[in-house]
C-alpha cells in the first residue's frame, strides 16, 4: 500500500515522543466524550458560553477517537513486541473493547513500550 521508506517513516512517528503525546491526548478525549455518551451531561441544558467546551469536544472528540484507534491498531500490527499469547488477548480487547480498549492498549502495551525504546536509545 506505502512505498517501504513511507513504512518506516511511519513506524518512526508512532514511537516519537509527539506520537505518544498525541495519543495521550486522544486518550482524555475519549474519558472526556464518556461523560457525553452516557448521559451524565446534557450540553443543551447549559448556558451557551459553557456549551463552547462541549463543541469544541464535539469537534476534537471524534478526531482523537480515529487517531487513537488507527494509531494503537497499526502499532499492533507493526510495532508490538509482546508474545504471541499476549498480542492475541490485546487483539480481543482492542477489538471488543473499542475505545476503551484502545486506551487501556495504549497505557498498558504502547506507553511501556515506547518508553522502554526511548531508554535503550544512546542519547
């Protein structure tokens, strides 16, 4: 599908520091959004200079849930180091547990992995 210098350009990024911000981000959106989801806030019962917050993530929110989701399922396709047994639970979580799966993905396999990386790297 990519040319295989695209690949590895991509592969770099997902591992970057700005990445795993990024994603950390998408990750408060998600927990943000929940509130929404459930019904613990109606925005249309507020007064408008309080809705703003909700519009603003009514715009972002959807964003950083496509963000997360293609980021945590292709750093499990291409990046994951972790066992075979191990990738097949997280497969079932990620793909059951939809966002909130990919969060739970992203603070228990990404971020410890990404961090190790970055420790083994000579400065």
């Amino acid at each position: 599908m990519f040319p295989q210098h695209w690949k590895s350009r991509i592969d770099e990024w997902l591992v970057s520091s700005l990445a795993a911000k990024l994603f950390f981000v998408s990750t408060l959106l998600v927990l943000a959004l929940t509130t929404v989801f459930q019904g613990l806030v109606d925005p249309a019962k507020m007064p408008l200079w309080m809705r703003i917050y909700w519009i603003i993530l009514g715009v972002l929110g959807p964003l950083g849930l496509s963000f997360l989701c293609v980021g945590m399922w292709t750093y499990w396709v291409r990046l994951d180091n972790s066992r075979a047994y191990a990738k097949r639970i997280w497969f079932v979580v990620l793909l059951v547990g939809a966002w909130y799966g990919e969060c739970a993905y992203y603070y228990f396999v990404y971020l410890p992995q990404v961090i190790r990386k970055r420790r083994a790297q000579p400065s």
